[in-house]
C-alpha cells in the first residue's frame, strides 16, 4: 500500500501533465490513440494565482500514429473541473479555440484547422449517464441518414466538427476492465484517505510490471512528499472551501427565495379569491339594484296609468257636470236629467255639487 497526492486537485494533476511521458500515457488510454509524442501548446494554464477560477484547462498538440503507421498532428482540449456550473465556460474556451488562427494547419495555407478532440474531467456526473467514460463521435450522413465514407476525412469538414470524451471520474468504482480504467484508476476517489482528502491509498501491486503506470505513480509519490505541494493543495482547499460556501449560501437564497415566492403566491392566491368573491357580490348587490330599479319602473308605470285613468274619468266627469248643468238651465228636472244621461240621481246630484 501506498499514499499518493490526489489528482484530482488542479496542482497536482498540472504536475502529473508537465511529464511528457505521462501525458502521452493518458491521452493514449483516453483517445485510443497510439500517440507518439505530445507538448503543451501557449497558454495552457488558465487558472493562474491572479485569476483563480474552477476550471483547469491545458492545450496540447499530439502527433498520433496510426495503425497503417502514418503521423499527423491533432489538437487536445483538456478540460478539468470540480464543480457542476461549468458548461457555458466549456462552450467559451471550445469557441476561442476555434477562433485561434494558431490552430490552423500551415499545410493548407491556413484554410483548415487542425483536427481536435475534446477531453472534460468531471468531478461530478452528469444527469443518469452509468458510464464513466463517455465517447461522443461525429459521424457524417446524406439526406436518407445514411453514413457518408467516401472522401473522408475531409479537413474541411474535420475543421468545424470535433469529437469528446468525457469522463465521469465519482464512476470510478476501482474496477479495471480495460487500459483506460486502468489509467483513470489513479483518479479513483474510492481511494481517499478517510482524514485527509489530498491523498489517495492505492494498492501499487495493481501497477507492477507496468512501467508506465508506475511512472505516475512514482510522480504522485514525489508530489505527495513536496511541502510546497501541500501548501498548494491546502490553497486549493480554502478556493474550493469558499466556492462551497458560497454556492450554499446561493442555494439557501435560493430555497428561501422560493419558499418567500410560493408565500407570496399563495396570498396573492387568496387575495384574487377574495377580489373574486367581492365582485360577485358586487355583481349580485348590481342585480338586485336593477331589479328594483326595474320594479320603481314599473311602479311608475303603473302610477302613470292611474293617474291618465284618474285624469280621464276627471274629464268625464266635468263633461257630465256641465252637460247637467245644460239640461238644468233648459228647465229639466233632476229625475228627467238622469234618465236622459242614463246615470244614477245621486251621481247627478254629486256632479252638480263638485261644481259648486
């Protein structure tokens, strides 16, 4: 059993990489790729001390041979993160790099780029995906879907399309079933020492008669024996330390922003309810309005036809009273006026008095 600096901190996993040789080792196992030789290309560090951030990337021009023994240069994007909120940063770096007019190859004047493969280290999953190394390929197809061979690989097309692999390193459950996991297995965080997460325990006899594999290990041995490493890691620590704070900060804003939102919506809720329930009263106290505006209507209505009914009969009656008024200056007597009239006496006898 052996104690080794974790890689998985930035300044320990930059250090396994500026060994040639180990890089050329793990680049190999992850790309399937016999690679022959490998450098860092200009500005491959960009988490430097002024501008700390929570992504480690590094460039790297990789001469590849391949089985039929030919050699052509490729370009790797080597990205590396602890933390779940890097895709945008992801998407940036892969657009600068494109930009770059360094990364285009000097054979073809500058017309086509180099081909690149991109390689994300995550310290985190990524949704329900159960593997822990991912390879996302481009393939080319014609209208029916089906897949296009002939003339290629195009540089024109292998400039504006790049393959990846990603690697899920919490699903690195020590089990070594092929050369990658075998490589990847110094990554294992099942192997953490239980006290202090900058080191792992690893059995070394895994790696015996590997000489490759014992070259990483070897170097990992020397980065855990360097104070200045520790110190680094122990910096790295207190970034991450506050990175995990504050995220749980944002988190617990968030949750209680969330529970101050539903708060709010349930009085808003209960204060549409309430609204709701006062127009229809409103509407209710309107409709009962109207209909007694409709029935003062029709008791107007209905006084008005009484008073023309009372006017009418008032008319009739002042017509009957003069009409026995000229039946009396013609000499008639009250008995001869009624019968001629048709009424009562007494009527006649009442319509005299009201005109007196």
């Amino acid at each position: 059993m052996i104690t080794i600096a974790n890689p998985i901190y930035d300044v320990v996993f930059k250090y396994l990489m500026e060994d040639e040789r180990i890089a050329r080792t793990i680049l190999s196992a992850l790309l399937k790729k016999d690679i022959v030789h490998v450098e860092v290309r200009p500005h491959e560090y960009a988490n430097d001390k002024s501008a700390p951030i929570t992504m480690l990337r590094i460039d790297f021009g990789a001469t590849v041979r391949e089985q039929d023994g030919s050699e052509h240069l490729i370009l790797i994007e080597l990205q590396k993160t602890w933390i779940e909120t890097e895709t945008l940063r992801f998407r940036q770096y892969l657009g600068v790099q494109y930009e770059n007019p360094k990364n285009m190859t000097a054979e073809s004047g500058g017309e086509h780029a180099l081909p690149m493969v991109a390689v994300y280290l995550l310290g985190h999953r990524i949704g329900d995906i159960e593997e822990p190394v991912i390879y996302v390929r481009h393939h080319t197809y014609n209208y029916e879907d089906e897949r296009i061979t002939k003339g290629l690989p195009n540089p024109f097309v292998e400039s504006l399309t790049h393959d990846s692999i990603i690697v899920q390193i919490p699903l690195l459950h020590g089990q070594v079933n092929n050369r990658v996991e075998k490589v990847l297995s110094i990554f294992d965080q099942t192997y953490k020492d239980e006290d202090n997460r900058k080191i792992l325990n690893m059995d070394d006899s895994l790696y015996t008669g590997d000489a490759d594999m014992e070259r990483i290990v070897h170097r990992l041995l020397k980065a855990a024996a360097s104070a200045k490493m520790r110190h680094d890691m122990n910096v790295e620590d207190e970034f991450m330390s506050a990175i995990e704070r504050r995220d749980t900060e944002i988190l617990t804003r968030d949750h209680e922003l969330a529970q101050q939102k539903v708060l709010l919506q349930e009085q808003s809720d209960q204060l549409q309810q309430q609204s709701d329930q006062l127009q229809q009263q409103s509407d209710q106290l309107q409709q009962q309005s109207d209909q007694l505006q409709q029935q003062s209507d029709q008791l107007q209505q209905q006084s008005d036809q009484l008073q023309q009914q009372s006017d009418q009969l008032q008319q009739k009656d002042e017509q009957l009273r003069r009409s026995v008024l000229l039946f009396q200056k013609a000499g008639m007597s009250m008995e001869s006026i009624a019968e001629n009239l048709g009424i009562p006496i007494e009527e006649i006898l009442s319509l005299t008095t009201k005109g007196t």
